[in-house]
C-alpha cells in the first residue's frame, strides 16, 4: 500500500476543475446500467454516457456504473445528464479522497474506500457514488468491477433489492464495500499467526522484523481509509434527509455495526504487532544472552587450564636451587598435567550442570 495515493491539481487551479490524466485512455473505461422495478430488470452495457437519457424519467430505479478509468469529457457529460456537483466531479477525478459525504441540491454524494487484498498486498480503491430520487451513480477506477455479486442478487425477482427505492441500493453497495475489509483482515490475521509460529521458535531473523513493520505499517494505512467510514454511516443514520427513508435506516444500522467490528479488529490487531515486536527485541535479547552464557562458561573452564599452562610456561629450574620447579624433570609430568587439567575441567563441568548454568 503506497503511503501517498492521491492524484491532485496543481496548486492554484480554479475549483471544480476537471483535467484528465494524459496516460489513461478513455476506451478502458465500462459503462453498465442497471435499470428495475419489481417486475423488469435491464442490465447492460452502454457504448456512451448518452444513452442513459431515456430511463432518467422512468419510474424504476436506474444504477450507472462507471469502472475504469473516466475521460473528463465523459465525467462533464454525465454531470450535465445528471446534474451532478463540479466540486464532486473533481473528487472523482482525483483519487485518493477521503472517505466523506456532501450534501447538495436533489442529491448526496458519498465517497468511500473499498479495500482488497491483490497478490499478498493490500490495496485500496475509491468508490464514489451519487444518490438521487431514483438513481444512483456510482464510479470505481479499479481493474474489476467489486459489484458484480449484487447484480447477481439483483437478477432474482424475489429479491429484497428489487421491491426498494434507490436509497437500499445505497446501502447494498455501502454494505459490500464494508464487508470487504472481512477477508482483507482476515488475511492479515493469518500472516500475523505465521509471524508469532516464528517467533516462538528460534528461527526469528531480521527478516522476520521486518515482516512484523511491514503488517504494521499497512494496518495503519488501511485504518487511516477505513476510520472514516464510521462517520459516514452515523451520518446517514442522525441527519435527516428525504433521500434516506426511515425503513432504509435499520439497515444502514446494520453497516454500522459491521464498520465497528472492523475497527475494533484492526485496533486489534496492531496492538498485536506492536506487543509482537517487543517479542522479536526480548527473543533476540534472550538469544544474545544464551549465547554470552556459553561463552562465558567456556571461558571459565578455560580460566584455570591457562593457568596451570602459563605457570608450567615459566620454565624455571637451576640444580641447587630449592625453588626451582621439579617438575619439569619429572618422568610423567606432561601426561599427569594433562590428567589434572582433564579433571579440572570435568569436576567444573558437574558443578556448573548441577547449579543449571548451562
């Protein structure tokens, strides 16, 4: 996850100013309608934004879909149809919005962030939608489309979708989008139980450190997209607004709840990785310790063997002196020398085994 996301205007340029990205072409960008009642359901494809004039006044409920990457010409053409907010348009334009919602005249306007987790790596889209009467747009500059599981809802005729107005379509895509933060933490929460499986053992390297920040860091990231959130849907569910009706409310209650949960796990979380880290330095320290342990032993089950070899060293002996060493002219002292040291080294062995030093 980058830690800085957000493409912008550059400085002093005139809101609600809408320049496209020269690098992205238009013809990667998909147009879906999705038009029903209770009765009849379209869905389908359009070739231009245009042809969505026809069901703007119908009364059945209308989804505009843009996924991909949208040419300013198509985004001024569509808020024409629409009458969609200039300010709006440039935050979609501009990815990396934080999640928020404007109220403007006839219309809310939601942006939220929708989290995914792409070959080990977590990501983060944003999903900007505007509610109407009877319709909603929504746009989503990803390379697939995150709503197909609700259309294919949607298909059923006795679906709950089907019988609603625009605003428990709202909700539907809100709920996917915050629902799926479920299998991005719980991706995370596998790599942090692999991380404390090499903790615990003595495999723990530097590369397991940088692991641990690595997780950390995207929590943070992804807690800093998603916090918002929360904030969104007590909005929707205190402020009133007649876009919202009172029914939709329970349900925009239940997403809620889902937004706290998620939360509360990634506070979770990084509380782990954090206390994980401290784990990491006290294994190391404890290793570090072992080792110094070892040596240490080593070396005082040395310290007397260099002594008896640095006083035999000397080599001090003169016939008719009383103080000269005897030894040296002794027939076995080199092997009653190596006896004494053997057994200076073993009797320590014993007394630092039984005192459980090592």
């Amino acid at each position: 996850m980058e830690y800085f996301d957000k493409t912008y205007h550059p400085p002093g340029t005139p809101p609600g100013t809408l320049i496209g990205r020269k690098d992205i072409a238009a013809s990667e960008l998909t147009i879906r309608l999705t038009d029903y009642t209770s009765s009849e359901y379209i869905d389908k494809e359009l070739a231009n934004i245009d042809e969505c004039r026809p069901y703007l006044h119908k009364e059945s409920v209308t989804w505009i879909h843009l996924q991909g990457h949208a040419h300013e010409d198509t985004l001024k053409n569509l808020g024409d149809i629409f009458g969609l907010h200039a300010l709006a348009m440039e935050d979609i334009l501009n990815k990396g919005q934080r999640p928020k919602i404007e109220e403007y005249d006839e219309q809310l306007f939601v942006i939220v962030s929708l989290p995914s987790n792409v070959n080990g790596s977590t990501t983060i889209d944003q999903v900007s939608i505007f509610l109407g009467e009877n319709y909603i747009v929504s746009f989503h500059a990803g390379q697939s489309d995150p709503f197909e599981l609700l259309r294919n809802r949607m298909h059923k005729q006795n679906g709950l979708i089907r019988s609603q107005k625009a605003d428990y379509l709202l909700y539907c895509i809100l709920d996917l989008v915050t629902d799926q933060g479920y299998p991005v933490l719980e991706g995370f929460g596998e790599a942090i139980e692999s991380i404390e499986e090499t903790l615990l053992t003595a495999s723990a390297k530097q590369s397991t450190l940088a692991a641990i920040h690595g997780v950390k860091r995207e929590l943070l990231l992804l807690r800093r997209n998603l916090w918002p959130q929360r904030e969104i849907l007590n909005n929707l569910l205190r402020d009133e607004n007649r876009l919202i009706t009172e029914d939709t409310k329970v349900y925009f209650r239940d997403c809620y709840d889902h937004t706290i949960q998620i939360m509360d796990l990634i506070e979770n979380y990084r509380e782990m990785v954090s206390s994980m880290i401290d784990i990491y330095l006290s294994s190391v320290s404890n290793r570090l310790n072992e080792i110094m342990r070892v040596l240490t032993t080593i070396a005082t089950i040395f310290i007397p063997l260099t002594f008896v070899v640095g006083l035999y060293g000397m080599n001090f002996s003169h016939p008719d002196s009383p103080w000269a060493m005897p030894e040296l002219h002794w027939y076995y002292g080199y092997p009653l020398v190596w006896g004494v040291m053997l057994a200076v080294v073993i009797g320590m062995a014993i007394y630092f085994k039984r005192k459980d030093w090592f």
